[in-house]
C-alpha cells in the first residue's frame, strides 16, 4: 500500500498570497512559547507547498506562471 499523500497542482499565485498573510519572521519578544510554535507550524506549511511547488515544476506537472 502506498501512503503518499499527492497534492494537486499548486499555484505560484497561492503561494505569494500565503506567504504575504504568514510571512517568515522572527517572533516578537512578547509571543507566548505557544504562540511562536503556532507560527513555526503556519510558516512550515507554506515552505512544504513551496517545495512541493518546485517540484511540480520540475516534473512538468504544473508551468511556471509569466506575470
């Protein structure tokens, strides 16, 4: 049984947009030790759909988007 979890092709578009509402900063010196793992967890999502991204690309699974 193959448990690989396969995304559909993803968007260059998404991946700004996500990046811009969850940007990889530092944490204030104010978050809670919770909160600055919640946002480790938000910012690791969007580095996984950017890897995953780069690799669509390779695979020719997704073409890269002319702006």
């Amino acid at each position: 049984m193959n448990d690989e979890i396969v995304l559909p092709a993803l968007s260059q578009d998404l991946i700004n947009k996500l990046d811009k509402l969850f940007p990889d900063k530092c944490p204030l010196l104010t978050d809670t030790e919770r909160e600055v793992w919640y946002k480790v967890g938000q910012r690791s999502v969007i580095n996984y759909l950017q890897q995953t991204y780069d690799d669509q690309l390779e695979q020719d699974i997704v073409t890269k988007q002319v702006q």
